[in-house]
C-alpha cells in the first residue's frame, strides 16, 4: 500500500511528512506541522551548540535546574527553543520539560497535543564535545480543547505516544522519529539548512555484541543485573558507554546491542525519566524491532506517577533485552 511505498534516500523531511500525512485520510496537518516546528527547532539548536565551543556559553549557568544538576547554558538555551517553537506552532497545548519542575502552558489551548522533552539530554557532555541530543514525545490530549492541558494530559502511559523522537547533535546532526509507522532517519544538511532522508525505515538487529552500563555503580547492581553483565563478558561483547544517552542508544540501534541503565545505589529507580526519555526511545526501539523494558514491565506500559518519574530501562535488540530480562527473573525466583 501508499504506506509502503518506501520515498527515495534524500527526500527532504518537509516532503515525507507531507507525503505520510496523505497516508492518514483523516489528517489534518496538525502532527505534520507540530513535526516541521520541531525540526525547525533542532536546526536553532544545533547552530548554538556547534558555536557554544566559539561564544562563551558552554560554561556552567550558576543556578540548578529541578534535577539539582548544574545547568548548563545550552541547557536552557535548547529548552527556550523548543518550547517557543511549540509555542508558536499552535499545535501544543502544553508541555513537560526536563528543565521546568511544573508544566508548561503554552496558551494554545485549542492544541490537541502534549509534549515531553528533554530539549538537550547529556548536557554534562557539551564542554568536552560528546555528542549530546534531544529527546521528545508526542501524545494527544486527552482533555478537552478550549482550556489549558491537565496532568491527566501528561501522564499517559507510552502506549499512547502518537510520535517520538530524538536529535543526535554528533559527527552529523540527525533527526529520527516515528509516527507508529517505523522508523526514518534524516541527516541534517547545515549549508541549505534541509534534513534529508538518510536512514530509511530503520531495523535494529534482533541481537547483537554491545553492552552499555556504567560499570562504575556496578557494587550496588542486583544479582541479575551482575549476573547479565558477566553473561555478555563471557560471549566477549563489547562494552561501549559513552555516557550521553542519545549517542549510545542510536549506535546500537543501528549496530545492534543493549543499553541498561539499572537501579543502582544512588539511583534506586534508575536515573533515567520515563516521559521523556525511557518511553520516546522505548517507542522508536519497538518500531525498529526491539524491545525495552525496565528488567520485568515493558516499559511503554508502565502507568507514569509524575512528569519526572525515574524508571530502569533495559533497551535494545530484541534478543539481548530478553536474555536479561531472565536474569532479572531468575534473581527474584525463590532460590
Ligand atoms: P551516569 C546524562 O547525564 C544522562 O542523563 C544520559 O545522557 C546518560 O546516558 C546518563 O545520564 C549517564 O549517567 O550515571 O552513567 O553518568
């Protein structure tokens, strides 16, 4: 069908979303545009960050962001983008944002989308020049229009992401998200401006021989977790942790490998956020063929208790999410 009628390497992005909104009889444009107003944000972003080495922007902000991190400026930079491109989209009618404890009213109240991001994750990275990305979620309303968006708006389970995506700010900028329909990859194009489609419907292996974790926590990992991490010593994987979620995510989705981030002792619900990090990635990696899980619940089924929720996530190739998945298992059998 239409659907599938694959659009040539190098279709610009305006050209597919235009051409997968007719694949929706009932679309009306609004994902479409709320994506473009996204890209269009990703592109600001991306020219900040490849000047940040050059104006004097990339040191620490002086005040803590709700994570109690040092903020960085970039930080806050990306998340004025992004919501002001959200903003004047008209599409959002509100937002969740690494940055900001409370949610973000945009004053579009006739919008019938909410939005998670995390406008840059990673940003402890930018002054040694680590790839560093954007994070975001797409769900529809579930209050009605004509007033603000409410928590019930917000906290919906991932099942319900409508898209998601994430920007990789590496080597090349990239944009990869799904609308429920797989997953495309565009590469950015900084002298015209344009994101062009690189990575058509993008399948992650079903196995691999990469494993991402900090090792460093691993006195405080749980038995399974010790156990799955010595089970990919022993098959002589790879370890590849670069400590920028976006960057390690997207090499094992397309090399294939698995990304755990655990309880650990100072982390005892994982470090990662459910909104806007664990369940867009969890979305895309499903789409793409694999599988995501917090060790026993897959993760897009996990009921959010509050815009920042922590939850573990055990991400990546289908087969190697499993395997883990019965360690943690086996931890909790009676012994
Ligand atoms: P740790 C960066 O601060 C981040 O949020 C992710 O991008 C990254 O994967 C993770 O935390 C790294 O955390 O505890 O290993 O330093």
């Amino acid at each position: 069908d239409h659907n599938k009628l694959a659009l040539p390497v190098g279709t610009t992005l305006d050209r597919f979303i235009m051409r997968k909104q007719e694949d929706f009889p009932y679309a009306t444009g609004e994902l479409s545009q709320l994506l473009r107003d996204i890209a269009l944000a990703a592109k600001i972003v991306n020219r900040e960050i490849n000047r940040s080495g050059l104006i004097d922007i990339a040191g620490a902000y002086g005040n803590r962001n709700v994570q109690g991190e040092d903020q960085q400026k970039l930080d806050v930079i990306a998340n004025i983008r992004f919501i002001r491109a959200l903003r004047n989209g008209g599409e959002v009618c509100t937002i969740i944002s690494e940055e900001d404890e409370d949610m973000i009213q945009t004053g579009n109240d006739q919008g019938k989308y909410v939005v998670a991001i995390d406008p840059l994750d990673g940003s402890s990275n930018i002054d040694v020049n680590v790839s560093i990305g954007t994070i975001f979620s797409i769900y529809r309303r579930v209050s009605p229009t004509g007033r603000p968006g409410t928590s019930a708006d917000c906290l919906q389970p991932g099942t319900h992401q409508v898209a998601a995506g994430y920007v990789i700010y590496g080597s090349s900028t990239m944009l990869v998200y799904t609308t429920g329909n797989g997953v495309n990859g565009f590469t950015y194009e900084p002298s015209l401006g344009e994101f062009f489609l690189s990575h058509p419907d993008i399948q992650t292996p079903k196995t691999g021989a990469i494993y991402s974790i900090n090792e460093g926590a691993s006195d405080t990992f749980s038995p399974g977790v010790v156990a799955f991490v010595k089970h990919c010593k022993d098959a002589s994987f790879s370890a590849r942790y670069i400590g920028s979620l976006v960057a390690d995510f997207h090499r094992n989705l397309l090399k294939g490998g698995i990304y755990i981030y655990p309880a650990t002792g100072k982390a005892p619900k994982g470090k990662l956020r459910l909104m806007y990090e664990c369940n867009p990635l969890a979305f895309i990696v499903e789409q793409a063929g694999g599988r995501s899980s917090d060790g026993y619940q897959r993760t897009l089924s996990i009921e959010p208790k509050d815009c920042h929720a922590r939850c573990p996530i055990f991400i990546g190739s289908q087969d190697l999410v499993e395997q883990a998945e019965a360690f943690m298992a086996q931890e909790t059998a009676p012994v």
